[in-house]
C-alpha cells in the first residue's frame, strides 16, 4: 500500500495551490504536469504516481442533493520498480465497512475494494484492464458510500492521463 500521507501532503501542497512556502519545501517530489493530472516521484522506497483531482462532485442522502466535508479526494495510478501499476482512489471520508467503490470509465464498469478512505482494484489484472479503459475514456466517475449513509459521486478528466501514466512508468524502470 502506498504511504498516502506523505503523498496526500505533497499533491495538496505542490498541485492544488498551498503557499508559495510550502510549494518551495516539497516541489522536488513533482516532476511533471500533464493537463488535469500531476506526476510525482519519491526514492526511499522508489515510487512513481500519477495523480488527478475530481472535476465535479455530487453527494446524496435519501436521494437529496446534500454539502458534506469531505477530505482530499484524489484518483493515483502508482507504479514500483518490477511491479504492475495500481489504481487508488481516496474518496476524501470513511468509506462505509464492507462497501466497494463503483468506477465508470466511458460505460466501462469496475470494482475498488474499499478500507478505511481508499478503495483499490482487487487484483494486477483487474488493474491492467482498468488502466487500458483510462487510457481510451475522456473521464472516469467512481460511486461510493460513506460511513455515514452519504452516496458520491466524483468525475475526474483523463485528459493528460496517458502521459501521466507514462511519465511514472518511465521514471519507475
């Protein structure tokens, strides 16, 4: 599993607009952007991640539009060196216990399995899939549910996917 925290802190710091301060303490760990997504690397242990914040987001309650505080939410394609890549999505809340997360690429239905805020694919192969369907869709909308009853609903862009998918590849030989 990833070390989320210290990725989670890098990513709002350097992608979604901390103080220029902080930009400067941790913009060594950014090394691209590509259109909706950013790529980061860390070396102690070598990762490489691709990552994306959602462009819309709607939460329902009881079939009701409702304003909910939600935490970070970011869509991660991740790669190690001699491993497959893994798609993650922190969805920002407690996902409820034994839930999965429901991703739509382009009609394209998959499954994330759900512990604590993060939901991943079940295995390499369900990943390999779910990036080739990334690759070919224009925007992705994953469905949870939290601890508290709440349905969401976040649509990123794959605009810049691809490239931020090869640019952590490359970086992560």
């Amino acid at each position: 599993m990833m070390k989320m925290g210290l990725q989670i802190a890098a990513i709002v710091a350097l992608t979604f607009g901390a103080t220029q301060g902080a930009m400067a303490q941790d913009s060594t760990n950014r090394v691209a952007a590509n259109t909706d997504w950013s790529v980061f690397v860390d070396d102690n242990p070598k990762e490489c991640w691709g990552v994306s914040k959602p462009k819309k987001t709607v939460n329902t309650k009881d079939g009701k539009t409702v304003q909910v505080r939600r935490g970070d939410i970011l869509l991660f394609i991740t790669y190690r060196p001699g491993k497959a890549p893994e798609i993650s999505f922190m969805g920002g809340y407690p996902f409820e216990n034994g839930s999965t997360v429901e991703m739509d690429v382009s009609g394209q239905k998959f499954t994330l399995f759900t512990d604590g805020e993060g939901a991943w694919a079940g295995s390499p192969e369900d990943d390999a899939k779910i990036v080739a369907a990334l690759k070919a869709g224009a925007d992705v909308t994953l469905t949870g549910h939290s601890s508290r009853g709440t349905q969401t609903q976040d649509t990123f862009s794959l605009m810049g996917f691809t490239a931020a998918t090869d640019e952590a590849e490359k970086r992560c030989k």
